[in-house]
C-alpha cells in the first residue's frame, strides 16, 4: 500500500529545503524562502527516504558529500525522466551545457525540449540541473535563480561560500 505524502524541511545557506515524499522515494525536493515556513513544523514521524535526504542535503552543505543516494521517484512524462536521468550522471563540480545533454540524449534537435525537463526538475539539487549551463557558458535560466545556481557551481567547485539566510 502507497502511503501518504509526507513533508520534511531543511535548513540550507541557500533558504529551507521542503523534501516531499513517501516510502517509495522523494518526489519533489524545493527551496523555499525563509519567511515562507516560519510556521511549518517538521513532522517526527518520517519515511526513510525523506530521513535520508535530509541527513545528505546537511552533508552536502557541509561540504561533506558528493554523491546522493536517496530513494527518488520523481513524477514526469518519459521524457522528462530521461532527461532527468541524464542529469544524475554529471559530476559532482563539473558542467554540461544543454547542447551536450541534447546530444547526449540522442536528438541535438531537442536543445529546447531538454532545457524545458530540465525547469520543471522536481527534485533541487539531487537531481543536478544546476549544472547545466548555457553553451557560452552562461548561467541561464534556473527555477530558484541564478544566484543560487551560482551559488551551487562554486559550492561545488571548491570555493567557500557564505549562507544567505
């Protein structure tokens, strides 16, 4: 039996972390802004996957950890999922541009379509489509900002990086 959705909160440099999931995995991990969880409360009794990524997302803002593995079920159409899947085989501290996921994925036609799976990634982080940039290296378009995109890219890439929040 599926159990219902359950939903934990992470403290990040970048703003709270909301993780939604059940025992089947992750689905959507989001960042939120302070001031809009001041009245949630963390809910004691979680699913092990949300568990889990809660203790990673510390870990990988302590800088402690590279590599995730969460249970994740993010809900999309198949392709969105390729893509997505693709997305989890860039390196930690390494870039891909949409082209090289495009051409990756079979089809350098689908530049706009990859680009598309990539802004509605549910799972922040996780699923790293923050390392997809744009071919002249340009930080484009990311569903929670550039600076934060940019935040990440440096997080990963060495630099010791200051909290926001």
């Amino acid at each position: 039996m599926v159990s219902d959705l359950k939903t934990a909160y992470c403290k990040t440099p970048l703003g709270i972390a909301e993780i939604i999931g059940n025992d089947d995995g992750v689905q959507s991990v989001s960042v939120l802004n302070e001031d809009e969880v001041f009245e949630k409360k963390q809910n004691d009794n979680l699913p092990l996957p949300l568990k889990n990524c809660v203790q990673q997302l510390n870990e990988y803002f302590e800088g402690t950890r590279k590599d995730f593995s969460v249970k994740l079920n993010p809900q999309g159409t198949k392709f969105q999922q390729k893509v997505w899947n693709a997305l989890l085989d860039i390196p930690f501290g390494r870039t891909k541009s949409y082209l090289d996921q495009s051409k990756k994925l079979g089809d350098v036609k689908a530049i706009r379509a990859v680009a598309s799976a990539n802004g509605k990634n549910p799972i922040w982080i996780l699923i790293p489509c923050h390392r997809v940039i744009g071919s002249d290296g340009s930080l484009t378009g990311y569903a929670g900002g550039t600076w934060r995109k940019k935040w990440l890219l440096e997080h990963e890439s060495g630099s010791k990086q200051q909290s926001l929040f």
